[in-house]
C-alpha cells in the first residue's frame, strides 16, 4: 500500500530466479575457462578479451562486443561482486516484472553502459572515455540495483552486516561517485562511464512506466473522487458529470489506442510491466461496466 513502510526482505526473501541463475552461472564458467586457459592456448584469457571484451576504438570492427562484454570479467573480486549483486537485487525484480522483461532490462542496462563509453571517447569535449578493453557487468548491475531501489526504496541493506541502509540511499549514493569519478581525468582502471550508463539507461526506461503509471493512478483517484461525491441535482449538474467523464474516456482510449499501436509496430513483448497494468486495469474496468449493463 501507498504510505506504508515498505517491508521487503533484502536478498533472502526471494528464491533465485531463473534468469539470474542462468546469468550468474554464464558468467561463473566464462571466469572459470578463462581462469583455467591461463596466457597461453586458444582458450587463453587473452584471446578471449581480445574477441568479446569491448573496445571502444574498435568497436566498429567487433560489435557483437557491446554484448559479450559484459560476461567477461578481470579478476576473482570483479566477478564474485558482480554476481552477489545481481543474486541480491535481481530476483525480486525477476518475480515482479517476469523473466523476458527482466532480461530484456538488464541487456539494455549493460549496452548503454557500453555505448557511454564509446560518446565519450568519440566526443570532442574531452571526457576521457575507455580506451582500454572493458569488461565486466556493472553497468547492467546498477541498472538493476536502480530499478530495485525504484521499486523498494525503503527495503534495509545491510553494509558490511552491521549498518542497515536504504536502498534508495544506497543507490542514490552509488550514483553520484559514480559520476564524480566518471568525469574525473585521471583514470584509475575502472570504466565509470559503463556504471554511469546502466543507471541512465536504467531510469530512462522505468521513466516511461511512471509516466503511465501515474496518469492511471490520477484518473483513477478523479472517478472515486467523483463517485463518492454529492453533487445537487439538475440538468446542468448531470451535464457536467458527463462531460467530465467523457474527457476522462477520451483520455483513457488515446492512451490505450497508442497502446495498442505499439503491441501492433513491435509485439506485445514491448510492453512494459506497468503499460501491461494499465491494459488489464483498463480491461478489467470495462468488463465490471458491461456486467453492470446487463
């Protein structure tokens, strides 16, 4: 419920997910051929970084790079930070949105990582972008950790178990040293602009959803209002009712019809969780209406 203390259990309280699970163990065995192919070998890691890691001079020659990258990882640490944050902050993102829409978000998050870092090293302002291989899945991991901190901001993490946190701190915080240290010149080997990418990517999409979102939650809150108003009797009052509740028709069918649009131009999987909402609240609406009819 709105205005209520949100109680999420962070990390636990959510069975692992089946994309996460394929994701985390993709990136386990990828570390592991790499780690086990050593320096040497058609499996080195040398020869895997220099085919699937993305560099941002060279992606023009190797675009399938702005994919694999973010499966590759530079070190034990790297990987197993990664993949604790995905196993934390994922699954209860998987449960809520489902796996297409999940996976859908993180690829787009881990991309935009890529391509940032590809603008600002193209870009005649100087902001120091990569030009060394990257590798790693931050920036689809903040782009998750975002999301999650959107849809429970008031859920407790618990840093290094003792100091319990918000999450919408947590991220908020994560966030601006990222992008302190993204336009900071020196380099310090960490692709910034990759983690500022996922977090901008990340809140551009869910950005759509509210915008949605809340134009329903406030024709919706305009019908009770009305419902459980008492309004005088009269030809002009009972004009008005209708004039107000045909503009709130009209604007409920503009939404639906570019609704329906989209699902005609790119599928049905391009809806959005809270597009999808919207649809069967709407849905659901009229079906209570023509019950009541007849």
């Amino acid at each position: 419920m709105y205005g209520q203390e949100q109680r999420v259990t962070f990390g636990f309280g959510f069975r692992l997910t089946p994309w996460v699970k394929r994701l985390i163990i993709a990136n386990a065995v990828i570390y592991v051929v790499m780690w086990i192919g050593g320096d040497t070998g058609w499996l080195s890691a040398d020869l895997i970084i220099r085919y699937f890691a993305f560099t941002p001079a060279e992606a023009y020659l190797k675009p399938w790079t702005l994919v694999t990258y973010m499966f590759l990882h530079g070190g034990f640490l790297h990987v197993l930070i990664n993949m604790l944050m995905l196993f934390f902050f994922g699954p209860p993102l998987e449960s809520r949105w489902g796996g297409r829409e999940f996976i859908k978000y993180y690829l787009i998050c881990g991309v935009a990582g890529a391509v940032l870092s590809l603008i600002t090293l193209i870009t005649p302002l100087g902001l120091g972008g990569a030009t060394s291989p990257i590798v790693g899945a931050s920036g689809a991991i903040f782009g998750v950790m975002l999301a999650y901190a959107l849809n429970w901001p008031d859920a407790l993490i618990w840093i290094y178990a003792i100091f319990p946190v918000k999450a919408k701190y947590v991220v908020m915080f994560l966030g601006i040293m990222t992008f302190i240290f993204a336009f900071r010149s020196q380099s310090d080997g960490i692709a910034h602009f990759a983690h500022l990418g996922g977090l901008v990517a990340g809140l551009l999409y869910l950005k759509r959803g509210w915008r949605l979102q809340l134009q329903w939650e406030s024709l919706k809150k305009r019908l009770r209002r009305r419902k459980l108003s008492v309004v005088p009797g009269g030809a002009d009052a009972q004009e008005n009712r209708r004039s107000a509740k045909a503009d709130e028709e009209k604007r409920i069918l503009e939404v639906v019809d570019k609704l329906l649009d989209k699902i005609a131009a790119q599928g049905i999987e391009s809806l959005t969780p809270e597009e999808r909402r919207f649809l069967d609240d709407v849905s659901k609406r009229r079906q209570a209406q023509h019950q009541v009819r007849h």
